[in-house]
C-alpha cells in the first residue's frame, strides 16, 4: 500500500516533523568540510585568529543604539564654573609647582565669546599662582572683565623647606586675600608629590601639622580651599588587563601611584578627613567628587558627617554617569553643596585630556548630562571614550536642582551678588 504524503512537505501522515534550523538561535548542522581553497563557511560566527589578536588601539566599536540625542546649547540656568586652569605656575620640581612665573594659556577676548554662547556667568581659575604671579593672573583676568572671572591662589611650595614655613605660608594667603584672591587651590601635590626637601626625601602627608596654619588663616579671611586627594580609584592599581582605565594609563604613565612607594588611596583620604575634622571652620571643597565618585556611599558619608565640606563633578561626569540612578539621589540629597566644574584646560594645552578640553562641546556635554535623560552617549569630545570605555546616561534634574548645582551653590560660596 502506497504511503499517505503531504502534498506541501512531501512527508508521510504519520511521520514527525523534521527540527528546522534557526539560524539566529543556533549554528547550522555540521556540513561537510570545503575542498581545498573554497574557503571558510560562510555562516560561521567566530572571528578568524587574526582578527581575535586585533590591538586594543585599533578596536572603535560604534554603538547600534537608536536612542535620542538631546543637543543642549545652552544651560537652563547661568553657571559658574568653579573649576578651570587657565593659567599655571611655570616652574616645577619633582612635580612640585615653585617659583612666581606663570604660564598664561588663554586671555578674556578668547574667552568671553565662548562664556556668552554657553550661558556661562563666570569663570573659576584655580590655578592662579602666588605672588607677582598671582598679581599678573588677577590683572589679566578679574581685573579685564570684572564679575567674570575670580582667580585663586595656591600654596608657596617654593618656601616649603624654610625652617619657618608655617608662618611664611600663613602670610603668603594673607598677601594673596589683599591682591584679590577669592580661595585657595591644592593640587594632588600634597600627598603624592610634596616631599621633605620639595623633591627629595620623604613624601609630606595631607595632615602634616606644618599647614595648619594656612588652613586656618583660610578659615579666618573667608577663603574656602579648594583641595584635590588622591585620584581615581584605578590609578591606584596595577596597570594590567584588570584595570578599567588602561589604556588612560598607558597614555599617562605618570598618573599611576600603584606601588609601596606612594600611600593608598584610602590612606590619603584619611589623612584629607583628618584636616576637614582638625579645621571645622574652614571651608573645604573637594575637588572631583572628592575622589570618590565611584563609591558615592563613601563620598555621602564625609558630606553627612562634615558640614563644612562642599564638592565639585569636575572631570567626574564619566563616572557619575554609568551609575545614573545612584548619582541622581546623590544630586538630590546634597543639592545644596554640589558645585558644577568642568576642570577645563584651553587648546592646544587640553587637547592631551579631552574630557577636559575647553569648548563649546565639554560644556554641550555637561548641560546634557545633567539636564536630559539621554542614554548611553559620549562623556567627552573624543573618537575613544579618554578615561574608561564606557558611555553615560543623563540625570534629567530638575529646575530647583540644575539653579543651585549650576550657580547658587557657587555665588553663595564665593560672594558672587
């Protein structure tokens, strides 16, 4: 007797039907393996050995994300950047800035432009040297477009090994205070670079008792300090394949302090806790999220337990920004002591950190972050994310949140009407 077929698929009525192949689940079956020179099959999905061994400096994966992109031109509301460099002390030893010279990498009628289409009130620079140095910084900038600009002092390193260092530097602020100065600003020099004979001997700590002066003459002129501890956390472990910021490393060399010669990232946080606590009447402002930002318990609970502590997101916004939903609360519980800074640095002296790199695109990058719930975008103007390779997302605060994030918070720390 004749089987019974389907007429569609040719089987037999009672016959099982044959398991399809699915080519987005599974490979195909195994096919017979190609003549000679025919080549590999075609569906398969691994990567040939050559392609596996590509170097990681090549690798520039683009995103099939279609998500939206908010352009945000201008801020919601005026800002004030406390955090920029658009001078610096020329003279260096061991990394110890010294001496009066300084370095000027920009001017107000470059400025000033750039300051109008970006809704920026006012400019920060902290690094506006000492003495005669300082006094060049405050007339080229405050003093050539008043309320725009307010420079800062940093500390006479310079004098550091005199045997009455603690006096000398205590008169240099006062000094400083009279020329105009609206702070002070520590570089990461105390801790990681500062040592007993400026670039010889032992490294100096945070605490070291010798600076309680200047920080209370700080306290006493009305000076908030501006103070940079430590790093991220990643330059404080080995530069190997673990490591999240590598290829940064590996780039900047210097920045690492992996190893027995320098003290651990928890050991100089410490010691800068130990200052806050010994000086209640100062006014701290921890640069970069205080070098916590990838641990926002730790950087919350130095806020809860010192009132005298404000922080900045300078240079920080690739970090708070893969953790949106946790950065957002941290927005919202200490809304009142976040300050908005962009650590910019003008070109071509930027150009080597371009999360960093004074333009209408940092601060475009910033407003979005901040002001948009954008998914999964680019924290820098550069082709390669420059400190991880990751993307961010945007925090979407609202208008009571962006005025003081962006300028109450500032203005009321520094004087500004």
């Amino acid at each position: 007797m004749d089987d019974e077929r389907d007429e569609d698929t040719g089987r037999a009525a009672d016959e099982a039907p044959r398991p399809r192949f699915c080519g987005c689940c599974a490979p195909p079956p195994r096919a017979a393996a190609p003549a000679s020179g025919q080549g590999k099959n075609l569906l398969a999905t691994a990567p040939d050995a050559g392609k596996l061994a590509m170097p990681l400096a090549e690798f520039a994966p683009r995103s099939m994300l279609r998500v939206p992109a908010t352009r945000v031109e201008r801020p919601r509301f005026p800002v004030i950047d406390v955090h920029t460099h658009l001078s610096w002390m020329r003279d260096v030893r061991g990394a110890v800035p010294v001496g009066e010279a300084m370095t000027f990498f920009t001017d107000p009628a470059q400025l000033l432009p750039l300051m109008e289409r970006k809704g920026i009130r006012a400019m920060v620079n902290l690094t506006g040297g000492v003495g005669r140095g300082l006094e060049e910084t405050i007339a080229r900038f405050d003093r050539a477009a008043p309320g725009r600009f307010l420079s800062m002092t940093e500390p006479s390193f310079g004098l550091f090994a005199e045997p009455d260092y603690p006096r000398l530097q205590a008169e240099a602020i006062e000094r400083a205070r009279r020329a105009g100065a609206c702070g002070l600003k520590l570089l990461k020099t105390l801790g990681l670079y500062l040592r007993e004979g400026i670039d010889q001997g032992a490294l100096v700590g945070v605490d070291d008792a010798r600076f309680d002066p200047m920080w209370e003459t700080c306290a006493a002129l009305g000076m908030p300090v501006f103070i940079h501890t430590a790093d991220p956390l990643a330059f404080f472990r080995p530069t190997d394949r673990h490591n999240e910021r590598y290829e940064e490393l590996a780039h900047h060399p210097d920045w690492s302090f992996y190893g027995p010669e320098f003290p651990g990232h928890a050991e100089l946080i410490a010691a800068r806790d130990r200052v806050i606590a010994r000086h209640p009447r100062t006014t701290f402002v921890l640069m970069h999220v205080g070098s916590q930002a990838e641990d926002l318990d730790a950087i919350e609970a130095c806020l809860a337990r010192f009132p005298n502590v404000q922080v900045d997101i300078s240079a920080r916004i690739a970090e708070l920004g893969r953790q949106p939903r946790r950065s957002r609360r941290f927005f919202e519980r200490f809304q009142d002591r976040i300050l908005f800074g962009t650590d910019a640095v003008p070109p071509p002296w930027g150009e080597d950190v371009p999360q960093q790199l004074l333009g209408d695109a940092l601060y475009e990058i910033y407003y979005r972050f901040l002001e948009t719930e954008d998914e999964y975008f680019d924290y820098a103007p550069a082709a390669t994310p420059p400190q991880g390779r990751w993307s961010i997302y945007g925090l979407g605060l609202p208008d009571a949140i962006l005025r003081r994030v962006y300028h109450d918070n500032a203005a009321r720390l520094l004087g500004i009407a």
